[in-house]
C-alpha cells in the first residue's frame, strides 16, 4: 500500500541561519528552566538540520561522504551546541553558555546557498530525546578516544550529543545508500584509513531506529569490520533496545544480538528518574497532581472513553503519540508529546488559537515536547451520542472554514494530486482488484486544471466521530494538531480533504454536504471546488484502506488487528460504491453504513 511518504524541506542556509539565531536570542531572555532548555534544543535541532542539509549537499557533488571543510566546520558548530545541550541538562537547567565561537560558526556558511533539510521524525513524533543519548554515552564506558560515527539525518545530531558527553572529537557522519533494506557505505577511503589508524579505539555508530531492516547500522558496522575493526570494538547507540526488523540479513541479525548497544529510553530520563521532570513539568502548568501520571498511549484512552471493550474504534497503536493523563484536585489533563523543536512549539501555537477560538480543549501550557490540554472524562463522542444532523454539519464547517481561513500551507507542503491519484489507484488494486482500479481511473476527474483550484491549508486530516465530544450544546475536536504533519504522504490539502474525510466519516448526504461546502466558503472566504471535492473522495477512501491495512499487518496475531481490518472493510464497501455511482457525491445512510469496528 502507498501510506508513507518522506518530508523534506528546500530552503537557504539564510533562512536558516536567522531561524537558529533567532532562538538563540530567546533562551537568553528566558530565566533557568525548562522552558530555557526547551528553546536551546530547538535551536540544536534546526542546526542539526542546518549541518545535515550542507554535508549531503557536499557529498552528492563529491559522491560520497568525506571529511570535507564543510563536513568538519558543520560538525565543530553542532558539537559547540550539544555542549551546551548536555551542560543545561546536567545542572537541573541551571546553566545554559552559549559558546561565543558558536554563532561565529553558525554564520560562517555561505546563506544564499539552497539546501534539503529533512525532518526528523523521532523528535518530532516519537518522543526521541536528544538528551537520552547524552546519558547513554555516559554509561558506555566509552572514553573520549572513542569514534563516534552518525548516520545522517538524525545521526547527525545525536552522534553530537554522544561525541559532547564522551568528551571525543566531532563525529563523523555517513550517508548509507540504496536500498532501504540494503543500504551501503561511499566513504572516502582516505578518511577510512584515518578513522581506523588507532588498533585500540572504540567505535560508536549513532542513529534512530532500527527499523524493518537495521540495514543502515548494518551497512556502517560491515564498512568498519572490512576496515580491519574488529567486532567487539564496534558500539551501537539507538533509538530502542529492541531486535533488527523483520527484513534485516541474517548476519546483521547475528552481529545485533552479541553487539554493544547502549540505551536509555525517554521513560526512564523523564518518568522513572527519581527527579521525575515530567510530572514536575506538568505541575508547574496544572498545580500539583493527586497521583502520578497515568499512561494512556497506545490506544488504552479507549478504556477511558468506552463501556464497552467491544465498542472501541481502530487504532493504530504503533503510531500513537505518548500520552498519558494527570489528575489535579480539581481537573483532569491530557499531556501528549507533541513534539521537540520548532514543530512542538507550531502546535503549541495552533491549540492555543483554535481553544480560543471554541473549537478544541483548554490549553494549560507546552514543556519541552509535552503539550498539556484539558482532559473532558465525562463527555462522549459523536460515535457514542448521536447529534442533530444539521447542527453538527453547521458546527464541522465552521471549524472546517476556520482552519481553511487562519491556517494557510505553503504550495510544496502535501502531495500533490498527481500523486494523490497514484496512491488510489495502487491502493484500489491491491485491495479490490484491477479492474476496481481501472474504474477508479475512469471515474476520476483528470488532475490536469484541478490544481488551480486547489489551496492548500494545514488540515485537520482526521475527521473519524471519535475524534469529537459533545460538550453540552457545542462539538470539541480533539486530536487536532498535526495529522497533515507526520509521516504519512497526504500532508497539507485543501480543505476539501477534510471536506471529503467528514462525508465519508459521517455518511453525509448530497444535502449535507452541499450545506458543509456552503458554511466553509462563508467562512473561510473561499469557494469549494465540486470537481475538486469529487476528486478527493475517493482518495481519502483509498489511503484509509491502506492505513489500515498497513497497520493490520504490523500487528498480526495482535487483538488490535480485527478492529482494524474491519475498517479496512468499511472503508472498501464505501469506495466500491463509489466506483458503481460514480456520479453520486453523497452516501446513503442504509447503504453505506458499516461498523468500524
């Protein structure tokens, strides 16, 4: 299925340079403290990006990676940062210098020059802290004689951190190629003769993951022991403490199972850490909590929602951002990583204007990846309430047109249709068949003078009743920050996407949906494309298919997976019927209604 897609950004090293200047003005206006600390990994990580973006650039007109001018001052600069990093870490937040030589670093790279920055997804949706690595170079035993080897793009930061704490020289960091399941090292044999001249150092190869295959770890591991490295000189700091995926090689799985990897987990640095800093977080927002943080990731909130186990919807559990509630005398609170760096803090932003605009849940604060939102324990969802059809169409298109006016995207942010038009017809083929596909193709509007209409939005992208409470005689949308900012290859659309999502989630009418377009133009202040809408409909049915598909085969044999391919089942029916009323906009309620669980 074609789910998952790569965000890369195009910029200049300018635009850049400012940004992290910028942030770095901050946190020398904020007192000692989290929010400090916060500010100065927000500015490490866009300058991770910054030096990621500038040494691929170097080894893809080199191609392959060598210990270039670029390469060394990229690292100096990070390391200077990841210093700082560690140093604010360790003192409790008390202490922050900010090297002077850095910002002398910082602009020393050419501005005008355009660079591709891609985001990293572990700080950004997994709750990777930067600092977990700090610890685990600290426990390693490592010296500062110790080679430390990043794999770009997160490696690049984080072989910082480890090079910072071990007190070693500035990583080095590789590119691995090819395959995703097959990766293989273009170094330049030069610098490999120069990083394994000492027959005694240690060597520590630095990334997020392992994924499905490890192949990347794998392929630096095979490049140092065909350099005469031997095996147990060779050490591994990831993300997880878990086993190579199911796709790596049997010698990678062999080497991974006796290899040196060291590992402290997000749950041990901030919850099990007898300083406990998260829930200190909280309480500086919330007052001070009755009992600790109870975790609720993974799907298990839906034991706090639902009566009944069978009545749960879908999840995909793998994916769920960590979250957990906290329970104050008064209040309860939802505290959900929603992210490190600037993409926390842009969340952070758009719940507090949609809370005031009444559309979404009370914000009490953001602290360090933590957003902090009220938690509403008595209300139900519209999948457990049924509400009355025109005033729930009323209330989803003022929030619809809302988002489409405050909310802007930039014209790259998302797939294009093209593309859109690629994933459902692949999508449509591997679950209904090809000639179901062929329909699709034939019942689709062509792409071509579709664009022009197109304006793209951060849309919401998750429209499921699930998703909203009634809260007396008014709708709450929760979960309404990011699902057009992860992984996923749908991204930023037009606000028909969301358009399309609650016609499908809902069963609206042909009526309904006319009523939804005419309040979101209103509101928004721009008009809904018809041709458009029509377009997008069975696009957003054919990538739900895919989702859950994808997910219901990660977790086979799990209770989960039922629930799952049962939505893949109602999503299917729902494009079948699409495809033999090709015409028909709206969804008869009789017809089309399948339990999603």
């Amino acid at each position: 299925m074609l789910v998952y897609s790569d965000v890369e950004c195009v910029g200049t090293v300018g635009e850049k340079q400012t940004a992290i200047a910028n942030r770095l003005d901050e946190v020398g206006a904020l007192p000692p403290g989290s929010e400090r600390h916060a500010a100065l990994v927000s500015a490490f990580i866009s300058t991770s990006e910054l030096v990621q973006g500038l040494i691929d650039s170097d080894s893809q007109t080199r191609g392959f990676d060598a210990l270039s001018p670029v390469h060394m001052s990229g690292m100096e600069c990070l390391s200077l940062l990841a210093q700082s990093v560690l140093q604010s870490w360790q003192s409790g937040f008390s202490q922050a210098p900010l090297p002077v030589s850095f910002r002398n670093k910082l602009l020393s790279f050419n501005p005008d020059q355009t660079i591709r920055t891609k985001r990293a997804e572990g700080y950004a949706f997994y709750a990777l802290y930067p600092e977990t690595y700090g610890e685990a170079a600290l426990r390693s035993g490592l010296g500062s004689s110790a080679r430390v080897i990043g794999i770009r793009s997160i490696g690049a930061g984080l072989s910082a951190i480890v090079a910072a704490a071990l007190n070693a020289s500035p990583a080095f960091t590789v590119r691995p190629m090819g395959h995703p399941f097959h990766r293989e090292m273009r170094v330049d044999p030069a610098v490999t003769a120069m990083l394994t001249q000492d027959p005694n150092a240690a060597f520590a190869i630095v990334d997020e993951g392992p994924g499905l295959s490890g192949s990347s770890f794998g392929a630096v591991a095979d490049w140092l022991e065909a350099a005469g490295i031997a095996r147990e000189r060779i050490h591994f700091f990831p993300s997880h403490a878990g086993p190579l995926g199911p796709q790596a090689s049997s010698s990678h799985r062999e080497r991974w199972g006796s290899a040196s990897r060291h590992f402290v987990s997000m749950d041990e640095l901030l919850l099990n850490h007898e300083s406990h800093p998260l829930t200190h977080w909280v309480e500086s927002l919330t007052g001070t909590l009755r009992n600790e943080l109870e975790e609720i990731s993974g799907g298990s909130w839906r034991a706090l929602r639902y009566r009944e186990h069978d009545s749960w919807p879908a999840a995909n559990i793998q994916q769920e951002r960590r979250k957990f509630l906290a329970r104050t005398e008064d209040a309860a609170w939802l505290v959900k990583f929603a992210g490190l760096g600037e993409s926390g803090f842009r969340k952070y932003r758009i719940a507090q204007q949609l809370h005031q605009a009444g559309f979404t849940p009370e914000v009490a604060g953001f602290r360090h990846g933590f957003l902090v939102e009220r938690w509403h324990g008595d209300a139900l969802s519209l999948d457990q309430q049924l509400s009355e059809q025109d005033e729930l169409v009323r209330q989803i298109g003022a929030y619809l047109g809302y988002r489409a006016r405050h909310f802007p995207a930039e014209p790259h942010q998302g797939s294009s249709l093209a593309k859109l038009r690629e994933m459902a017809h692949y999508n449509t083929g591997q679950a209904l068949g090809e000639q179901a596909a062929s329909t699709l193709d034939r019942a689709l509007p062509s792409v071509d003078g579709l664009g022009r209409h197109a304006r793209r939005v951060f849309t919401d992208n998750r429209m499921q009743p699930w998703e909203w409470l009634v809260i007396g005689d008014r709708l709450i949308k929760t979960d309404a920050l990011d699902h057009c900012a992860t992984h996923d290859l749908i991204g930023c659309q037009d606000i028909a996407w969301d358009i399309a999502g609650a016609a499908v989630e809902f069963s609206l009418s042909a009526q309904d949906i006319d009523l939804l377009c005419t309040i979101v133009e209103e509101e928004s202040g721009h008009p809904v494309s018809p041709a458009l809408l029509s377009f997008l409909v069975p696009c957003y049915l054919a990538f739900q298919i895919g989702a859950h598909a994808m997910a219901a085969d990660a977790l086979r044999g799990n209770g989960e997976e039922t629930r799952l391919r049962l939505a893949v089942g109602r999503y299917g029916l729902l494009l079948r019927s699409q495809l033999e009323h090709p015409g028909r906009l709206g969804f008869n309620k009789e017809q089309d209604r399948v339990p999603a669980s």
